[in-house]
C-alpha cells in the first residue's frame, strides 16, 4: 500500500513539473510567435498593395469583430454567395496622405481537400480590379492542391471585382475566368469561393 501511494506522489510530482514546464515554455514563446505571425501579415499586405504607405485595421476576428466593420454585416453578406468562408480581417489601404486606396482582406475558406486556405487579397479602389493575393495557410495534396501559389495567384492580378471570379479546366481561361489547377478542383474551387467571398463583402460592405 505504501509503495502505491509512493508511486502515486512520484507521478504526481512528475506531472506538476511538467504541467508548470509546458506552462513556462508556452509564456515564453507566445510572444514571439505572435510578433512572427504579425510580420508575416504585414508582408503579405505589403505583397497584394504595395503602393500603399500605411495599413489601418478596420475589422479583426482577433478582437471580437468590433470595428467599423462588424462581423453580422460580412457573414450577412458571405452566407448570400453560399461560400464557407470566413474573413479574419481587414485593412484599408492608405497613400502617404492618407487616402484609402484599397482594400487588403484576409481570407479563410474551409473546403479545401486537405483543410483550410488562408490568403489575403487586395483590392484596388481605382478600378475595383484585385491587385493580388497572397497564401498563407495550406496544407492541399503535395503536387496537386499545394501548387495554387504557382497556378492560381499568378492569374488573379488584374481580375475584376465587380464580378464572379469563375475556373475552367479547359486550359483557355478568358476575362474574369482563371484556369484551374490540373487534378486539384477541390483546391480550385474553394480558393475560388474564398476570392468571391472576399469580393462580395468588398463591394457590399467596403465600396457599396
């Protein structure tokens, strides 16, 4: 019975320091991980609109979606394009007088083959046409899905953001059309609806 008990303390003891280990490393670490992530996003803004001087946060799930942008008014507008997508944030774009040029809008879309896509994409208020995007979460099909950096943003410069952006899988993408990744449609289709998830809240919400 006593060696039991002695046993039990061990393993409690043990279990405490490692819970309170765990709990340092993680206190430790968070910080910079959270800086890591925030330059990352930074880089990315300064990717899809790199005219701009400054970037001012006007919608971030981070906070709860309490800005000038709430959260009702964009899952108003993203349950209307039947996408399931999120928008995790938003930047407006600004020149060095301080004039909104754009939009930068930070995207989340759930259907991918391997999980969620995670990119940011940025809007030019000139002519309402995308500027770019830029991934930075995904974990697709190596080979396959994984290649929508390569495939699918080098298309998306120039599309126009008063309408759908839609895929083809003949390889003759025209206008608002991109061509699709070969053997990936899941892939495509949902960096697709996360684009026009994006889209529908940049001319519903941001420009309407």
């Amino acid at each position: 019975m006593k060696g039991m008990l002695k046993d039990a303390a061990i393993l409690f003891v043990i279990t405490l320091i490692s819970g309170l280990v765990l709990g340092f490393v993680y206190d430790l670490t968070k910080e910079p991980i959270a800086a890591q992530e925030a330059q990352k996003t930074q880089a990315a803004y300064r990717e899809v609109l790199p005219d701009a001087a400054d970037f001012e946060v006007i919608y971030d799930t981070a906070d709860g979606g309490n800005g000038s942008v709430t959260k009702e008014q964009i899952d108003g507008v993203i349950s209307g394009t039947g996408a399931d997508a999120d928008i995790e944030g938003i930047v407006a774009a600004k020149d060095a007088a301080g004039t909104v040029i754009g939009y930068v809008l930070t995207v989340t879309d759930h259907e991918g083959y391997g999980g969620d896509i995670t990119f940011a994409m940025g809007i030019k208020n000139a002519d309402q046409t995308l500027n770019g995007a830029s991934i930075l979460s995904i974990s697709e099909t190596a080979g396959l899905g994984m290649r929508a950096g390569e495939v699918i943003v080098p298309q998306l410069p120039g599309k126009d953001m008063k309408e759908d952006v839609t895929f083809t899988k003949a390889g003759d993408a025209q206008g608002n059309q991109i061509d699709a990744i070969s053997g990936a449609t899941v892939t495509t289709t949902a960096f697709v609806n996360g684009l026009n998830a994006g889209r529908a809240v940049y001319a519903q919400v941001l420009v309407q």
